[in-house]
C-alpha cells in the first residue's frame, strides 16, 4: 500500500513559506543527507515538511523513524504532520525519543536477551535505590563511597559500552576498583529483578542489531527511512545504532549544529557530526543559514565568536532581520554590583514596550542565581527558576541551614533529622525509632536523647557511637559560631560534619555544583553579617526562611526567567543577559582543562548568544566573593572575541592586561614562547596580576617545588591558576597543602608533585 495525498494544497502551502536552501531538504528522497542548521534557522519545520513530502512521494509512514531528544518534540511533530496529511497518517510515524522507541522494540524482542516482554526500566532513582541495596548487601559504607557517585560512573562507563567485566579489568584506582565490584552485582541484579536502566535500553537496542542478520535486515528494511534530530547530541552507543540500521538502504537524515554540541558530560560526541561525510562518502549536504531569530548585530556576533573552534563544520549564518542594537558590556565592582546592575537592566528595559517574561538571565553555573535572585526580590521583580530549584530550596543549601538552625535551637527536630544522615552516619530507620522513644519515654528533647545514647539499651554499640559524634560535632562548634559567625568558622563546622567532604570525593558535575551552592552560601551569610553591626545568625536564618517562602505563584506569568546556559538551549527570549562573563568562571575551568574543552565552553557561550532575539548583555565583575574571600576577576575572552564593532563601547572595561604580551588571542594566556609550551600550558599558564612576582615566564618553571609554604600564601599551578594556601599536613616527601584555587576551588595536592609556585608570602599581603 502506498499513501499519496489527495490534495497536494497543504504541502504546498507549508514548501511556499520555506527558504531555497530549506525546500532543498524537503525535496531530498533517497540517499544519506546531513543538514547543518544553524541557531534559529526552522529546523522543526523542514524536518516535519520533509517527513509529509516523503509520505507524498509513496512512502510507507510506518516505514519512516524520526528519533527526537524530548517526547514533546516527538508529540508536536506528528501533530503538524497530521495537519498537513491526516491525522492516522501523523500517528503512524514512529517518532520518539531513542529511549522510547528502542523500549517498544525490546519489550517484543525481550526474550532474546533473557528477559520477559513486561521488563521494568528503572529510572534515575530507582538506579540509586538498586545501588544502595547492593552497597548494603556487600556492606561498603555509603560515606566513603556515594551511591550517587556509584552510578554516575556506571552510567558513563554504559555509555561508553564498557561492561562490568572490562571497567574491572581497567580499574586502578581503590574507589575504581569498588565501583567495579557493585557494577557487576548491579548488573545481575537488574538482569534478576527482569529490569533495565535507561543506559541497558541503548545497550541493548545495539546487541539486538548484532545478533545476526536475519534480525538486522528485518530492522532495516522496517526503517527504510530514518530521520535524527539534535543530531550533535548523540553519543557513542546511539552512533553505532543508527550506523547498523542505515547500512541497507542509506536513507539517512540527521539535522544538527556542530555549533551547539554542549553536552560532552554526559556523553555526547561532536564527532559524529563532524564526521558524517566521512561515515557516508555519498551523502548531500545542506546548509540552513539563515536565522529568523536574531538582529544581524547579535548574530554577527556569535558567528564571530564560534569561528574561533578549529573543530567545526563552515557556515555562514545570516539574516534579513533589521541591524538592532550593540551588544552592552557591563564592568561591575564585584558580584553584588553586577546582580544589581541586572535588576537595573530589567528595570530600564521593561519601562519601554517589554513585559517581564521577555527577559532571560543566563549563567554558567547554579550558585552564581543567589545574588541575582536576591537583586530581583530588592526590587520587587518577579523571576522563576527554571531547570532547577530557587538557591534557598536546593538540598545542599537547605541541609546547611538545617546545621545552622540546630546551633540556635536545638530543639529543632525536622532540622536535626533532616542532617543526621547528612553525610550517612550509619543511624538508620530502627536506631532512630530507638532514639525518638527513648526521648518520649524520659519527657526530653531528640537532641538530649542523642546525647544520652549510652543510656539507651535498644541501640547497639555502634549506634551509640554515632549518636555521640554527631551531637559532639554540633557542641564542638556551638559558642564558637555564635561568638563569631565568619566564613572560616562556619565552614570548619560544616567540615567537621563531614557534608563538603561527600561532595568534595563524588566526581560529578552536579557534586561541584552543590559545592559551589554552599561556598555561595557561606559567602552570602558573611556579606550579610558585615552589613549590620548587630545582626546575627538567627537574622540570617530568619531572611532566608522569608526567601524559600517566596511563593512564585502569586506573581503571575509574568516573571524573569533565570537559567543555566545548558538549560536555555533551543530556547529564545528577546532580552538575554549573560552574567558572570570572567575567565575561569565562564569558560569555567576545572581540573584538566584542555582545547577540547575549551571549544565546548565556546559553543556554549554560542547558544547563549543566539538565545536573544532584540537585545543582548554581557556581564562581569572585576572581584568575585569565593570561599570566603574577595578574588580579582578577569573579563572572559569570549567577550574579547567579539568585534568591537558589535559592542557598546562605552560601557566596556579597558582589557585587562595578561601576562607576556597583554592580549589572550583565542582563549589562552599569550606568551610570546607559548608555541614551545606544552599544550596544557598554553592554556593554563596563570595571569600576571597584582600578587605576580614573576617578570619573564620563560624562567617560571624554574621555580623551586621545595619552597617551604605556609598557611595564607598566594600560589599558582600550572593547571588550575593562582590559589591560597589555606592548609598543610604532613611531612617530608608526604606533605600536602590543602589549596583553594579561584578556578576549581579547594583542591589537597602533594607538594612533591604538585610544583606550585610561590606569588606572594601570608605576611607580604
């Protein structure tokens, strides 16, 4: 049976409103076809036309598989094919996430792999369930090793299609090795509970495809026309599936901007866009260049900023859109100032023909929204937070002030079960139950019942043990933080409770950013603290009880939008404001930063340029309040990437002036030797500034590594920049300096081989 359209007048009144290069790839049948589609350029629209026009050329719709990264995508798509054919014919496209569609094809393929049609698939909590149950069946201590960590590692190691037999074979490291041992019962354990995770369903869907060639063909011939939108997104196990399914007949259509490939964390490789001509000799390659989103100012811009990347597919983006306005850049005093100034921004613009929710406030990392959260609500402007919680709803910061609010109230019992377990004391259910009757039974308070655990005959030596502690941790800390609530006090608390060291050893991008949550955190208690002579702990706790309360539904729709650059893609807003545009912060540079990731941070900073229809503004502060302490800042390169045709000059800070030549071409420190630097060190090497000593960089590396250190010293590393001694233990060959470094944060290194340089001494600051 073959479907043609009666009428033909629908289609061809969706190819009427398309552009030459986009009717091309409606028109495209048979053969392999790669459509790079730049930002704002109607990609939705030609994939969903393409799928009509392939339908009125004769194809069968259930011979047609378009995979999608949302379900939303997948829904909205069939639901303009059914608008321009028919409904059935829309329903009867397989369309769907990758997870999705591959799960239909399993639950009937299920028994090949041992498993029954009506398998469970666990989510990422039921994974976390699965893994705490194996740790306790093995008894390894959740503290030492984090059930969450556990499963980031399994999940990256499924990704990579590396089995539980190959990571025990390639494990070095002691937490590797351990991961290894719960990888292999997790395994067995989904295959006994007739269950897979989101990771088995891609694993699977290729084993499936490589069982033989009967199964193969059949798949093949099923799909005879495939289509991959966000192409740039896929990840290795996805590659090689649809590799497999399009061998046959090579009709083969990915849609995808090498451009805004932001999602090499979790998985995604940019090469299989880059290298689709390489995969498929023959394919045709169309270009959609032109944008219908931003003003030809805004996407000059960005065109400018990506062709910097050395790793990138060419195109011209252009638009027909009007000129609109420069791009303002802001030079804030310090991060305070630079939240205001975004409260300003809203304010002035908002006065003219824009309403609140055309605004959008982008920033690199979760803990830069407190400030900017607190601006909005001092000027009584209405924000959301969208892709994740209001800072003061966030676990870590809320599992913080739960600490805090014990310190002042004791009798606190939400807020002492709440930390209990924060970091796992190994106190569970029962013990608990044991210590809340004892309390009942004796007419006292949960906290004297912890306290009084000896005299407590349910509970068992090492649940007394642990009651103990806990309470003594708190009692250690108590007078001494309500004497003098700094930074550092504070922060040696929470230290001892153990809750930064369990994020500190989970080796995750959300465990940095609940770290950087609380170091926000304590940065703001110390700032409020200073601003009023008598105010105390409790005013703090009080204020931020009035922040969690801000109840977002009694604004309206109406609202600022607030959100990570990672969240905001494929979004559009006609103000954008990118805040935290400094160097180490955005890019944001962690341990090992390389080219590689250099270019996925400019990609990133792409899509939050080309987020912005009318208006766009750049932010940064010259100081940033990290750990507890003022840190000079420097303006990104990014913004230095930008022709300053396309910037409000005068509200641009003169450059800031690097070390060697005074410029940083590219996203590196110059040095007019960086070409006989190793690589790591041409993009590493740290910034001359006011605590700099050093005058010719040819000499650095000549710098003794036994300098003896002390406690407040000014340092710098070759990987992550300039930092501050803020601890040192050990001796002899074994001693280590505990360093909180402006780019990465605290960090504990050998000084045998960590080679840190001296900048300045404690007592010549």
């Amino acid at each position: 049976m073959t479907f043609k359209l009666q009428s033909t007048d629908k289609l061809n009144d969706w190819k009427g409103k398309l552009n030459e290069a986009q009717n091309q790839a409606v028109e495209h049948i048979n053969g392999p076809l790669l459509i790079i589609a730049g930002a704002g350029s109607g990609k939705t629209r030609v994939l969903t036309t393409r799928i009509a026009n392939l339908i009125q050329n004769g194809v069968e719709p259930w011979k047609i598989l378009t995979l999608t990264f949302t379900n939303k995508a997948a829904r909205e798509m069939k639901e303009r094919i059914g608008k321009i054919l028919t409904i059935d014919q829309g329903e009867r496209i397989w369309a769907g996430t990758f997870h999705s569609i591959f799960a239909k094809i399993l639950r009937i393929e299920a028994d090949k792999f041992g498993f029954t049609s009506n398998f469970t698939i666990y989510d990422a909590e039921d994974q976390l369930s699965a893994i705490k149950t194996i740790m306790n069946r093995l008894s390894i201590p959740h503290q030492n090793y984090p059930p969450k960590a556990i499963r980031s590692v399994i999940s990256d190691a499924k990704n990579k299609m590396v089995n539980s037999t190959e990571f025990a074979q390639s494990a070095e490291s002691v937490f590797d090795r351990k991961v290894a041992e719960i990888y292999k019962h997790y395994t067995n354990y989904l295959r006994e509970n007739n269950s897979m995770d989101f990771d088995d369903l891609l694993l699977y869907m290729y084993k499936l495809l490589t069982l033989s060639q009967e199964i193969k063909s059949f798949y093949q011939e099923k799909f005879k026309y495939i289509l991959v939108d966000e192409y740039q997104d896929t990840n290795k196990v996805q590659y090689l599936i649809l590799r497999e399914l399009a061998k046959a007949h090579q009709n083969i259509c990915v849609v995808g901007d090498d451009a805004q490939s932001i999602y090499k964390w979790r998985g995604a490789d940019v090469k299989n866009i880059l290298d689709f001509q390489k995969d498929y000799p023959q394919c045709k390659v169309i270009k959609l260049e032109q944008n219908y989103r931003s003003t030809k100012t805004i996407l000059s811009a960005a065109d400018e900023v990506i062709r910097n990347n050395k790793s990138r597919l060419e195109k011209n983006l252009w638009t027909e859109n009007h000129e609109g306005e420069l791009i303002d850049v802001f030079e804030c005093d310090d991060d305070r100032a630079e939240a205001q100034k975004i409260a300003d921004s809203v304010l002035k613009l908002k006065s003219g023909i824009y309403n609140y929710d055309s605004f959008a406030v982008l920033y690199r990392t979760n803990a830069q929204s407190l400030q900017i959260e607190n601006a909005l609500r001092k000027n009584n402007i209405p924000y959301i937070v969208i892709g994740g919680l209001s800072f003061f709803k966030r676990k870590e910061v809320k599992d913080v002030l739960a600490y805090l609010k014990i310190l002042i109230n004791s009798n606190d019992n939400e807020s002492l079960f709440r930390v209990v377990n924060e970091p796992p004391r190994g106190l569970g259910k029962t013990s608990l139950e044991h210590i809340d009757r004892f309390a009942q039974a004796r007419g006292i308070s949960l906290y004297e019942s912890f306290a009084s655990a000896e005299l407590n005959m349910n509970l068992q030596k090492r649940a007394v043990v642990n009651s103990k502690k806990f309470i003594s941790t708190i009692e250690t800390h108590r007078q001494k933080i309500l004497d003098d609530p700094s930074f550092e006090n504070i922060q040696s608390y929470l230290e001892d409770t153990g809750l930064i060291a369990m994020y500190e050893e989970i080796p995750t991008e959300d465990s940095q950013d609940r770290l950087n949550n609380i170091n926000q955190l304590l940065n703001d208690i110390e700032v409020f603290l200073k601003e009023g002579e008598n105010f105390t702990i409790q005013d703090y706790l009080e204020q931020s009880a009035l922040a969690t309360d801000y109840d977002e539904k009694e604004i309206g729709k109406e609202r600022v939008t607030l959100m990570t650059l990672h969240t905001a893609k494929g979004l559009e807003f006609p103000n954008v404001i990118i805040a935290g545009m400094e160097h180490g912060l955005f890019p944001l540079m962690r341990n090992n930063y390389d080219k590689e990731e250099e270019e996925e941070e400019r990609r990133l900073f792409y899509v939050g340029v080309t987020r912005a229809m009318d208006k766009l503004i750049l932010t940064y502060a010259k100081r940033r309040m990290k750990f507890g302490e003022m840190s000079s800042q420097m303006m990104s390169a990014f913004i230095r990437e930008i022709p300053a045709k396309y910037l409000n000059q005068s509200k641009r800070a003169p450059k800031p002036q690097f070390a060697g030549t005074g410029n940083i071409p590219a996203g590196m420190f110059a040095n007019k030797n960086n070409k006989n630097l190793p690589l790591k060190d041409r993009f590493s090497a740290p910034p001359k500034n006011e605590y700099s000593q050093i005058t010719d960089y040819d000499n650095y590396s000549q710098v003794e590594s036994e300098t003896e250190f002390g406690v407040g010293d000014i340092v710098s590393h070759s990987q992550f920049g300039s930092g501050k001694i803020s601890g040192l233990k050990g001796e002899g060959p074994r001693r280590q300096a505990v360093v909180r470094f402006d780019s990465i944060g605290r960090k504990m290194l050998m000084l045998k081989y960590a080679k840190l340089k001296l900048i300045k001494k404690a007592n010549q600051l």
